[in-house]
C-alpha cells in the first residue's frame, strides 16, 4: 500500500477537471489560484471536507464532474476549482490527466523485487498496519496445502484469517496457512499490530523469497462486508508460497485487497 505520487499542484492540462474526459480545459482566467481565497473558495473547501470526511466518495473514486460538484456544494465552478487545488496540496484529492478529480487513498503497494511484510511496508509509509483476527486454527494439512508446502498429507498446519486494516481503515482479508512446526507462538500471539515475517524470524526461520500471483475478481458478499465495500467490487486476490534460507516452504497464503487501496508492482527484464 504506497499513497501514491503527488501530482503537480492545480489541475493537469488537457483536463476538463472531473468533466467527461476530452472536454476542453477552461481558458488561463479560470485556473486556480492559491495566492488568496475569498469567502466562498473556503466555503467549497469546507463543504468539501465535510463530504469527503463522511465518506461521500470512497478512497480512488473519481469525483463528481465539474460542473455537477460546484452545484452540489453551491459554489461557482472558479470558486470550486480553487478549493480542489487546496485540497490537492493538502493531499486529500489528486487530478488525473485526462480524467479529472480523485480522491486519493493511502494505496499499499509491494516494493519492486523486495519481499517485505504489510507492517513492515505500512510502517514505511507513516501508515498504522492493524490485524482483526477472525480464526486460528491448527489443523491437518489438505492434499493440495501438501503439496505446496512440500510436506507429508495430513501433517499439521496453523490456519490464520485476518481483516488487515491501514489506520483502521480495512484494506485486506489475509488467510495464511503455516506448517505446524513453524507456527510456534502464532498460535497464542497477540498478533493485533505484529509482523509475521518478524515473528518467523523470532523463531530462527529467515524468510528468504516468495512466489506471487495476482489476479482480479469481483468481491463476493463475504469479502464486501469485511473491507466495508459493496458486493460485485473489484479486488485483487494475490497468492503466495514464502520459503525459507534453505528454500524451503514455510507458509502459503492469500491476501484479497480492495481495489482502490493495493498496487501491484514488478520489475521485469527482458532476455538477450
């Protein structure tokens, strides 16, 4: 989850500001401006603030159009315009290039080729990573989770389901499967704010690399009620086998994220 890059400040040329993409930008005269702002510019910013607050459009939604906003909030389309830079520079929206307005989300993102764990990346990013546990369970292994841990049928596992939140705002339902002789302290941990990567380690295992897939699909009833969105929204559902320093598989898991609070990011070379 990486908040994404600020963009430069007012709106991007090209933009019809939240308008249908392709509309012509307005002339010099009404750029924003954030030299002064005069009564009903703070007005917009607050009106504004109050419905972003109240989470009238979710994190990396697209706002409203120009025109349909400024009449919603009661403000003219100079005086909204203005405000939208301030919010912009007070990071709470950001304009996109031919698209309009957003609202920007504090959006997780895995570093390029680095494995490193949710807290760990949260923590990076000034962020609070949270954990609802919802089970634990120690179990027989199925014939599949075997074969993937390159263990015996049946041996035992711990099966761990969290909601994973970022300010308590949740991002992630994360199913994490361990063998049994790895789980150690999971099983009793308090595992509210803790990394499992640190507590593996914690036991004398150094995870090493991990194997990742990613793929999208459309939230199932389930999955809405637990990240707070509707049924039928997109997420990102990842799947991973983590292994050890002797290449060994410790854990396999499956994170599904919101789609407006993950990116996925890779570094790809090219053969000779």
């Amino acid at each position: 989850m990486t908040p994404e890059d600020a963009p430069p400040l007012g709106p991007p040329p090209g933009t019809g500001l939240g308008d249908a993409p392709g509309t012509p930008p307005g002339s010099e005269s009404d750029a924003p401006s954030t030299t002064a702002a005069g009564p009903a510019v703070q007005l917009a910013r607050q009106r504004l603030v109050r419905l972003l607050d109240a989470r009238e459009w979710m994190p990396g939604s697209q706002l409203p159009g120009e025109r349909a906003l400024a009449k919603q909030i009661g403000v003219s389309r100079s005086s909204l315009r203005q405000a939208l830079a301030r919010l912009e520079a007070e990071g709470r929206v950001h304009a996109s290039a031919q698209r309009g307005w957003f609202v920007r989300s504090d959006m997780v993102s895995e570093p390029p080729s680095l494995l490193k764990s949710f807290s760990e990346v949260a923590r990076e990013r000034g962020l609070t990573a949270t954990a609802r546990v919802l089970s634990r369970e120690t179990r027989a292994a199925t014939y599949e989770e075997a074969q993937r841990l390159r263990t015996a049928p049946t041996s035992p596992v711990l099966e761990l389901v969290r909601v994973r939140g970022l300010d308590d705002v949740p991002v992630c339902v994360d199913t994490t499967v361990i063998i049994g002789t790895h789980a150690g302290s999971l099983q009793s941990d308090d595992l509210t704010d803790k990394s499992l990567f640190s507590l593996l380690e914690d036991g004398g295992v150094r995870v090493t690399r991990s194997a990742y897939t990613a793929h999208a699909e459309a939230a199932d009833h389930r999955i809405a009620e637990l990240l707070g969105i509707s049924a039928g929204s997109p997420v990102l559902v990842c799947d991973e086998i983590t292994h050890d320093q002797n290449d060994a598989p410790v854990l396999i898991g499956r994170a599904i994220y919101r789609g407006d609070a993950y990116r996925f990011e890779a570094t790809l070379l090219r053969g000779a």
